[in-house]
C-alpha cells in the first residue's frame, strides 16, 4: 500500500464514511478497462510492470480482464494491427503464470470525428463482447452533435456504447442531468475503482457513488495504468458503493 498512501496523501478532501468489511471482488470476476499492453499507451511501460498489475488482480480474486489502450488520433494511433503482437506476447507470459487468467484485447476510444468515421465505414475496432469503450475529453465537455451521433452509430452497428470513468469529467458534476440522458439513450457507464476509494478526492467519489445510486453504472474498471490503481482497488473493497455495485455490474458477462 506504500505507493497508495502516498498518491492518497496528495489528494486533499478525501471521504470520511464508514468502511465496510472488505467485499470478495471475486464477484465482479473481470476487470473491463486496463491498460496492460507494454509499450504502447500510458500504461504498462513494460511486461515487468503488466504482470505485477495482473498479479495484483489474480490476487483479489479476477478471473481475467479486459486490456484497453487508449486509441486517440496524433497522440496513441493504435489500432487492432498495432496493438497485436504486444498483446500475444503479454497473453503468452501470462497464460505461463496464470493459466486460468483470460485476458482479451478492447480498446479506449476517444470520442472525436475520426472514430465516427471509423464506425460508419465499419472498421475492425477492439470491442470484445460488443462492448465498445469510449472516453471524452477531461477538459471540455464534447460537441453534443457528434456524442449523439456515436452513441447511435454505435448501436445500430450492434456495439453496446460504454463510457469510460463517468465521475471524472469535471464539467458534468453540476449537470447530472446530462448523465441520465446517456444513460436513458442506453449508453452504459463505467466507474474507477479509483475513484471510489477516493483517490481523486472528494467530488469525483461522490459524483460516481451518485451514479451508481442512480443505477446508471454498468461496470467496475480499475483503468489501471501502474501497480497504485490495482492498491486503489484493494481500498475500493471497503467502500459501501462497491459493495451496492457488485449487485448490479454486468462485468461477469463478457466471456
Ligand atoms: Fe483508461
């Protein structure tokens, strides 16, 4: 927990509510957003450092996770052929290690013009199970225009859009509102372990625990990029909104 109590630390206004004896996380049995793949996103900079985040995982009890690295035009231009060979060289370190751990390859699009595109054209995206996950800016909410229309494209393609970490766009927690239109148009969310163990302070905590309250929240992601989120997870246990959540995530269904 050394590297938790120092990222904890750093935030100012964390919770003060009550713990709860920590849940068997086993229930949620896979991890849907992670960034595991060495080399190619901010994530796992290295094997070494995706296999201590999967040891982490298998520790607490997942059967597998879904492995998605940010796809973002300019910045991480990956795609399914890019993104292959990393990923079956990690598949095949872990499946020594841990032969029962399934590990699938999906992808964390960035909402921009460039990935309607991709979906109109049907493109080969990294969707497994169907689950198309998606992510907005941090800083400025996104053209209402083009979500709308993604959010459609994608159902009429047959994906299940899935908004990535719903808590943390800042922009939104004054206009709650705007969440429950997504969710009303069907568009799944997705809450960090993170978050709800308070490492992003305060706000973000209670905007994800509203959420899930609300019963917009679909799936349980640790979106871990290093070893402090999959401790951030282990916190998490705890909390009395992951214990609430793990009666109603869909994270069981995907393989
Ligand atoms: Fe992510």
């Amino acid at each position: 927990m050394g590297l938790l109590s120092r990222w904890f630390r750093a935030v100012p206004g964390q919770a003060k509510s009550r713990d709860l004896e920590p849940i068997d996380l086993s229930t949620f049995r896979y991890d849907f957003h992670s960034h595991l793949v060495p080399g190619v996103d901010d994530g796992a900079p290295d094997l070494d450092s995706a296999i201590e985040m999967i040891d982490g995982l298998v520790s607490l009890g997942y059967e597998g996770a879904v492995t998605t690295p940010h796809v973002m035009v300019g910045t991480y231009p990956n795609d399914r052929s890019t993104l292959t060979p990393p990923f079956e060289m990690l598949q095949a370190a872990v499946s020594e290690r841990h032969p029962n751990f399934k590990l699938a390859l999906g992808a964390e699009y960035f909402l921009d013009a460039s990935i309607l595109s991709d979906l109109r054209n049907g493109a080969d995206l990294l969707a497994p199970g169907g689950r198309l996950l998606f992510e907005l800016a941090f800083g400025a909410p996104p053209e209402e225009g083009l979500l709308k229309e993604f959010v459609f494209e994608a159902q009429v393609r047959g994906f299940q859009p899935v908004l990535a970490h719903i808590e943390r766009y800042s922009y939104w927690h004054g206009e709650l509102h705007r969440l429950k239109k997504l969710a009303e148009l069907g568009v799944w969310f997705q809450v960090n372990a993170a978050s709800l163990a308070g490492a992003y302070g305060r706000e973000i905590q209670q905007v994800a625990e509203t959420c899930i309250d609300s019963g917009w929240v679909h799936l349980l992601g640790t979106d871990a990029h290093g070893i402090r989120h999959i401790d951030a997870l282990a916190v998490s246990r705890v909390k009395a909104a992951v214990h609430r959540l793990a009666k109603t995530a869909r994270n069981s269904k995907l393989f």
